[in-house]
C-alpha cells in the first residue's frame, strides 16, 4: 500500500486523496466514523478515539496517527483494551504513523489515520 501524507488535513494512499480520517482494516481503507466518540468531546477538546468507534483489532499491530500536531486524544480505554487482548499500539503523529507504514507489510497492521491537527 502505497502511504503519503503531503499536508495538513489530506492523505493520499494507493493513488486516492481522502480529506478526511481514515481506517485501514485487514487492507481496506474506509472511512473514520466519529460519531460515536463525539459525545466525549467536552471531556477532551477533540473527539478521541474511543472504544465506542469500530476500532480494528483483528491485526497484532495496530498504528494510530494522532494528526499534524499530534492533538487525538487516544483514550486510556483503548490501550486497555489493546493489552488485554494483545494488541500492540504504536501511537505517534501522522506523518511519523506514515513513515512507520510506508514500506511495510501491512498484512499484520491495521490503522487508524487522523489527517487534521
């Protein structure tokens, strides 16, 4: 899968632009539905990510790009449930998230991409 990150609120993966989050599930991109996190917005300032979102946990490894200047919110909850279920989480911002992806065989990885702040 073919990753850039050229700037602040796109990312360009395999040819296709998205301007907005996005989730790479087992190899499928989709869309990053907030929805369900946004009532936890006042707690944080910006919708987290929160397990309430369907978080991809089928993958051993799973990379949460936290935006331009690193401001998602992961929460607690999530790294929780990461451990439990032994998961690793590599949570860094998005164009580090990228570069860790770029190259990589994703077969083993999912991702969770915040292209804004």
């Amino acid at each position: 899968m073919d990753l850039h990150y050229p700037a602040f609120g796109t990312i360009v993966i395999d040819g296709t632009t998205y301007d907005h989050d996005v989730v790479i599930a087992d190899g499928v991109v989709r869309a990053r539905d907030k929805g369900p996190s946004r009532p936890l917005k006042g707690r944080f300032g910006h919708t987290p990510l929160s397990l309430e979102e369907d978080i991809p946990w089928s993958q051993p490894r799973l990379v949460i790009g936290t935006g331009y200047s690193s401001r998602l919110p992961v929460m607690e909850q999530v790294h929780q449930h990461a451990d439990h279920h032994g998961v690793q989480l590599i949570v860094s911002p998005t164009a580090d998230a990228v570069a860790t992806l770029t190259g990589t065989d994703l077969s083993p990885i999912n991702a969770i991409l915040h292209v804004t702040c």
